[in-house]
C-alpha cells in the first residue's frame, strides 16, 4: 500500500482537537495518543491509573486493530504519564497487553493531559502485515 490514509475509530469518540486517531502510510500505522476515555470522551478508571493504563491499551488496540494491525505489530510506544512513580504499577498492564512483544519504548513525565484526571497517555507506530 502506498500514501496516506486517515484512520477513525466510532468507538472512540470524537478527537480533542484536528487529528484523527492514527494515520498510514505504506506500511506505517502512527496512532495518536490514547488516553482513557470512553465513546462519549468520558474519562474512565477515576484517579486509578492501573484501570485508566488498561483503557488506553484497549483504545491502543481497538486502533490498531483498524488500522491493520495489533499489538504484537508496534515498534515504538511513548508512554506519558502524569507521575512518573506510576511507571511499576501500569507495567504488569503492558505486558499483558504485549505479551511477549517488546516494542521500543520512551517514558516521559508530564505535568498534565489535555482531559483534567487522565494520567496516562500512550501513543505507537506499528508495521502493518
């Protein structure tokens, strides 16, 4: 496949801002940043970021999946997280998510997100098959 295509996902509910939630090009899929919202741009899991990293990684997934993809296909994730001491507890989620995957991998510390409570945002780049 050549060129770019957008891609949307209905189950996530509309975009913060003008992007859409990932983008192909050849066999590169680039997924925006996922944090843990529901259909309506809800913020689900409260102040738990264990429940809010396992929503994102099932945006991350329902993505992927629509772009041609799946977890076991990403190269690269950005994890941006709100507290940085997070980092041990939202692991085990990760790697349930990746399972045996180790895709490459940026950690950053942030002072907050674009929706007030989200504490964790994850964006990747994946091979498409």
């Amino acid at each position: 496949m050549s060129g770019r295509q957008e891609i949307r996902v209905p189950d996530l509910g509309e975009p913060f801002s003008h992007y859409t939630d990932a983008v192909r090009a050849g066999e590169l899929l680039f997924v925006s940043g996922c944090i843990a919202v529901d259909a309506g741009g809800n913020l689900v899991g409260g102040s738990d970021v264990v429940a809010q990293t396992r929503k994102v990684f099932e945006n991350l997934g329902a993505t992927l999946a629509a772009g041609g993809a799946s977890f076991g296909d990403v190269v690269k994730v950005t994890v941006y997280l709100t507290d940085i001491d997070d980092r041990a507890s939202i692991n085990p989620v990760r790697q349930e998510f990746f399972g045996e995957a180790r895709p490459a991998s940026t950690l950053i510390e942030i002072s907050k997100l674009v929706l007030p409570g989200a504490k964790v945002e994850i964006d990747a780049v994946a091979v498409v098959p």
